[in-house]
C-alpha cells in the first residue's frame, strides 16, 4: 500500500533504503537543532507542535530517485481529528502531519525528484539540498514554528502553497487553540457551507461541532 507518502511495504528491506538514510545523516547538519529519525529530520518547535522533512524514496523499486516532503503536525488538534493519523513522536512521519507540502512546488510550484546515486556523489547532492532547503523551506520553517504564525501566514494568505492542498479544518483548530475563537468559527462555517450536498458535508458538520 502507499499513499504517496511514508515508506510503502514493497520498500521493506529495500537496498536502498540504507543509502537514503546516510544521504540524510549528511544532509542533518545543515539543520541545527533538528533531530535524524532514519530517512526524515524533525523538530518539536512548540510544544507538540512538529516540524517533519521526510526524503521519500520513489514506490518503484526500479528508481534511484527521492523527493522531499515537508508538513507541519499540531497534536494537540488530534482530539479534532481522530479519524487521522497520529504522529509517533519516537519516529514522525509526514504521513501523519495535518499539513504537507513538497519541497519541489516551493520552488517552482512543481514536483520535484532528486537522483539518490552513489555516496560518491553525496558531497554535490548534499550541497544542493542544503542550498535549496535554505532558500526555500527555512525561513517558512522559522515563521512557522508556532500556531500563532502558522495561523497568521493562513489567514494573510502568504505561505499558500503550504495551506493548498490543507483542509481549513485544521486552520479553524489552529485559531480556536491560539484564542481566537470568532475567526475559528467563521472558517469552520465557511468550510461547512462550501461542503453542502457533497459527501464531506457530515464530517465537515461534525468537525465544526467538535471545535464550538
């Protein structure tokens, strides 16, 4: 199975695998005060709120090629969502994380796959990854290391490539934690009413009443 993120079962015991996973460890220390968890590096940026970049191997296993994903998991909203996932804090995944993005639509609004090689090559791919996070991922990283500013970006309507693909749901959860409550209910009924006569209809009720 896989769902476009994480590590699909076919990759179990996967060759390359290990070679992803040192690309990783070479890459971490352009990340001060991020944490390696295998093939990912995550930092706890509020309290439980986590800050996940996952290198995701291509599911074929004939590939030599990885992308990068980025997301942002709020556990505290887990009581809102309970029909997703929950971040394992011993091994985050961004298949949990209740907003994702790739590192290739931050660039240039396209998806993006790097070529794993050899460890030969490490030293030229992990200077480009390096460069790249810095320009494009650190400074939403930073603003967004807390609900206020991850709620603040939302709401300005910067940063909308990370909040594209993201159910406003999660936004409205963000408000309501950050106390401000009108503006969660405002987005709540917004995403309610847009909703109407489609299959999310019941859920997206049932979310809005879970955040009064």
């Amino acid at each position: 199975m896989h769902d476009g993120v994480g590590t699909p079962r076919e990759m179990v015991g996967d060759p390359r695998r290990s070679l992803l996973d040192g690309f990783v460890r070479a890459v971490s220390p352009c990340m001060t005060g991020w944490t390696v968890y295998g093939a990912a590096v995550a930092r706890e940026s509020e309290s439980d709120l986590w800050q996940i970049v996952d290198f995701q191997l291509d599911k074929s296993v004939t590939s030599w090629q990885f992308t990068v994903n980025l997301g942002l998991h709020d556990a505290a909203l887990e009581t809102v969502f309970p029909e997703w996932p929950r971040l394992n804090t011993r091994k985050p995944s961004i298949g949990a994380c209740q907003i994702r993005v790739r590192l290739g639509e931050l660039i240039d609004g396209r998806d993006r796959w790097w070529p794993l090689g050899s460890e030969a090559a490490f030293e030229t791919l992990r200077s480009e990854l390096c460069s790249t996070l810095a320009k494009v991922a650190t400074p939403d990283l930073e603003r967004f290391r807390s609900r206020q500013g991850i709620a603040d970006a939302w709401m300005g309507g910067s940063g909308s490539r990370w909040f594209a693909m993201s159910n406003r749901m999660v936004l409205a959860g963000l408000l309501k934690q950050v106390g401000r409550k009108p503006q969660a209910t405002d987005v709540a009924a917004a995403e309610v009413a847009e909703s109407a006569d489609s299959p999310r209809e019941p859920w997206a009720r049932t979310v809005a009443a879970r955040l009064k």
